[in-house]
C-alpha cells in the first residue's frame, strides 16, 4: 500500500511539472517561454490543412502547418467572414471554435507581427460546412440544485437570480443596449432589466408603486415605444368597483421606466394591446370582455372609462392575453386553451369580434400538433409574432407566424397564418418517469426540455428566441446554431 502512494504521488509530480512547462499563458502562449510570432521570423509561415472540415456551431477545428507562433492575439481567423475564436497555438497547430452564422464559408487566417502589422494572410481552397440545429440554451438565471429556489438577485449573468421570470418585452435602451424587461413572478415582484449587451441583470422597480397589486402582463406603445403599460388583476371582480383601483399603469423612458403612474381605472385586467395609431384595448377576467380604452367619460367620477366591445368568449371567464399584430392586421388572443383572431378595422379603430383559429371550441386541454381547430394546447400564454421570410417572397399579405409559450405543455408553439400549429422547441425527450418537462438544453425537439414556460420575446436581427422559463427560474434562448 505505502508503494502504491508513493508511486501516485510520483506521478502527480511529474504530470504538475508537464503542465506548468506546456498549460497555456494569459498571453495566449506558453508558460516558461514568452510568447513568439511567428516562432521564427527568418523561416515562412506555412499552412496546410484543417480539420474537420463540416460541423455544428462551437466544434472544435485545428489549422495545421508552421512557424506559426505562440500568441493567440496575433492570430486571426474567420470563418463565412465571421471571427471565430482562437483558444491556442503550439506553433504548428492552431485550435479555434467554429462561430455562429458561419454557414458554408471560407476560412480564411491572419498571423500579425509585433507591431500588428500582417505578416501572412492564407485562404484554404476547402471551405467549412456548419451544420445548422435548432438549440435551445441557458441565457442567465442561477438556482440552488438541492432546493429548486432562488430569490431576486442582480448581477452578472453568472450571478444574477430570479424568482419565477413571466412575461418579456425586447427593447433597446438609451444607451443602444440590447435589453430585455422581465416581470418577475406572475404578480410582479419587481420589474427586471437583462442587458443582451453588458451581460448583466438589474432591478428597475420593486411592487408597491403607485398602487401595483398584481401586474399580469406589459406592453409598449406601438406609435412611439417611449411608454411602458402595466396591466393590473386589481382583485376589483365587480363593475360597482371600477373606479376603485388602477387596473393599468404606465412607465416612461425618459424616466428609465423607474417611475410608475396610475392609467386607467376599471375591472380586474390581464393585458392590453397598442395598435400603431395609437388606439389601446384592454380585456377583463368577467365575462372575457375586451374593451377598448378611455372612450366613455363618466361625469360622477371625472373619469374616461373603457367601451366594451364584446366577450370573447360568452358567459365565460379566462385569463386572456391579447397581442397585436405588426402589421395592424389583427389582434390575436390566447386563452381557452386555444388562439383567437381578431381583425382590425383601422378606418373606425375598432376590432371585430373574434374567431377561433386553432384550439379546441370548447376550451378542452390537450397537446397535438394539427390544423387548425384539431390542434391542442394547455394554457398558452405569452407569445409573438415573427417575419417569415418565405411569406414575403411568396406575396402574401400576412407575413407573420406566431410563437407562444404553451405553459403546461412545457413547450414553445408554432401557428403560421394559416392555422398549422407545431411544436417548435421542447419536450424533446422523455425522463424515465415519463414526464417531458425539466431543464435540459441542446436540440430543440430531440433534446431540449422547459419547465411551465410563460414569456417569449424575439431579437429579429440576432434571430433569437429568450424564453422565460417560469419553474426553471431562467431565461432560455432558441436559436439556429
């Protein structure tokens, strides 16, 4: 036993003394040897191949030759013109990540001398062949493993922690920093900030301002998108009630949103659209009845109330949530465990009662991907529209399909124009207790699985999905890698 450790303890020495002399430097080099580029300046820098030649974002390529050099700052690759990152060199081989939106590019190096100056460019003839997958990954949000909990912490992406993230809007804020504004918890708990940009998540307001109780959903202003709305479950069930708590509030840009004021007073809400000329209707739990807003002034009161307008649903309450669509063509509304349509009339400002264009008639709960009114959800929530680029090209006069979170489900659908409902991204595998909610990255619908998913928001030059991913306490991303 005693040779036994010792000969462990000889090895340990020996492998700690190979990887002082080889692990790799700050620099991008090797310790024990400052870093050289190239390894010498009186031989040519030599390239001759790269492997492997076709693969999905983040494999793992070497470009092979020569008199390379050891500093990783001085060598430069891209590949489809994308920079990719360059992990190390040993001289005669260099390693680097393929990047994201590569496609089938060429690869093409860099190696700079001292003074940054080029000292050898080379073009493979072989090009790189990215295989694309949808994936699903984990943006930011950390939980303890043993208790499933976490709290409203701010920070890095790393450090930062939600307490059931909700509902999301994607902005751009004053700084021209790509954001994303999160309700955090069904009842807001505080209003979030998670800067796409700096990598970092902030507090931008605690519940209890100007009377908030139980905010259900947000909103822009279509016309301007400088007003942040608020809609409110206020507890006020009766109309007797109505003007006796706001059921929406509103945030203002120029005051960074911090600043929370009272809109309209009315009936317990659960959200609200604004249309591009300005027009905002709002929906109520009683009844299902969507109204449209300050139309009707109430001389007892000095108040401007809500014009009803119809019940989406007769004689039955849900919570439903209303989205419009960019175009003015429709306002669409989640709730029945089914999608509804609206049109828009934009002559008298007015939506049209709605139909129902896929979900079952009668409200019943289900998953199936189908045609229209054969297909089947269970609870859908939040959702948004997105430019399909075949549409456009094709002529037609809806352009948009529509992606929302089907909470129970534990999925992310997909409605096209046209009534198909899809699957788009979870329940991708099945545990061995037979349940396909859970949190697990990678391959949209072979591997990728959500927890009660409520908040979807769309960065359309990224091209990618955030998801707020409610029992996971994270925010997910879905993207083309």
């Amino acid at each position: 036993m005693k040779t036994k450790k010792l000969l462990l303890y000889a090895i340990a020495i020996l492998f700690a003394i190979g990887y002082g002399t080889t692990s790799c430097s700050d620099e991008g080099g090797y310790e024990g040897a400052a870093p050289v580029y190239p390894s010498d300046p009186s031989k040519p820098v030599v390239f001759t191949d790269f492997s492997p030649q076709e693969g999905v974002v983040r494999t793992l390529v070497f470009i092979e030759g020569s008199n390379f050099g050891t500093d990783v700052s001085k060598i430069k690759v891209t590949i489809g013109g994308v920079p990719a990152p360059v992990i190390g060199s040993s001289g005669s081989k260099i390693s680097l990540m393929v990047p994201r939106r590569s496609n089938e590019g060429d690869v093409r190096v860099k190696i700079l001398g001292s003074d940054n100056q080029v000292i050898k460019e080379h073009l493979f003839d072989s090009i790189f062949k990215l295989h694309s997958t949808l994936q699903v990954a984990t943006l930011t949000g950390k939980v303890d493993p043993s208790t499933n909990s976490s709290s409203i912490i701010n920070g890095s992406y790393e450090e930062a922690e939600f307490q059931n993230p909700w509902w999301l809007e994607f902005d751009i804020d004053e700084e021209g920093n790509k954001v994303l504004y999160l309700i955090d918890a069904e009842n807001l708990a505080a209003l979030r900030k998670i800067n796409l940009t700096t990598r970092e998540v902030s507090t931008v307001f605690v519940k209890g301002q100007a009377g908030v109780h139980q905010v259900k959903s947000m909103l822009f202003d279509a016309p301007t998108r400088d007003t942040l709305f608020f809609v409110d479950d206020n507890g006020m069930g009766g109309w007797n009630d109505r003007h006796a708590m706001p059921n929406m509030f509103y945030a203002l840009r120029s005051e960074g949103f911090r600043k929370v004021n009272p809109y309209l007073y009315g009936q317990c809400s659960y959200s609200a659209v604004s249309m591009g000329d300005g027009s905002i209707f709002f929906n109520t739990w009683t009844s299902s009845m969507v109204l449209k807003a300050r139309q009707v002034y109430d001389s007892s009161s000095g108040m401007w109330d809500g014009k009803e307008l119809f019940s989406v649903k007769a004689n039955s309450n849900d919570h439903i949530f209303m989205f419009r669509h960019p175009d003015d063509l429709y306002v669409y509304m989640n709730g029945f465990n089914g999608v509804y349509k609206c049109a828009y009339d934009k002559t008298t400002k007015m939506l049209i009662s709605p139909v129902i264009v896929a979900g079952e008639v009668g409200g019943g709960s289900g998953w199936a991907d189908d045609q229209a009114t054969s297909a089947r959800f269970n609870r859908p929530r939040q959702g948004v529209f997105v430019k399909n680029p075949e549409y456009v090209a094709a002529g037609k006069e809806d352009v948009y399909d529509f992606y929302l979170c089907d909470h129970n489900n534990n999925a992310i659908r997909k409605l096209t124009p046209d009534g198909a409902v899809s699957t788009y991204a979870g329940r991708g595998s099945v545990g061995i207790d037979g349940q396909v909610w859970g949190w697990i990255d990678g391959e949209a619908r072979e591997t990728a699985r959500f927890r009660e998913p409520c908040g979807i928001a769309y960065d359309p030059e990224e091209e990618i999905f955030y998801v707020a991913d409610r029992e996971n306490k994270r925010i997910r991303t879905i993207s083309v890698e």
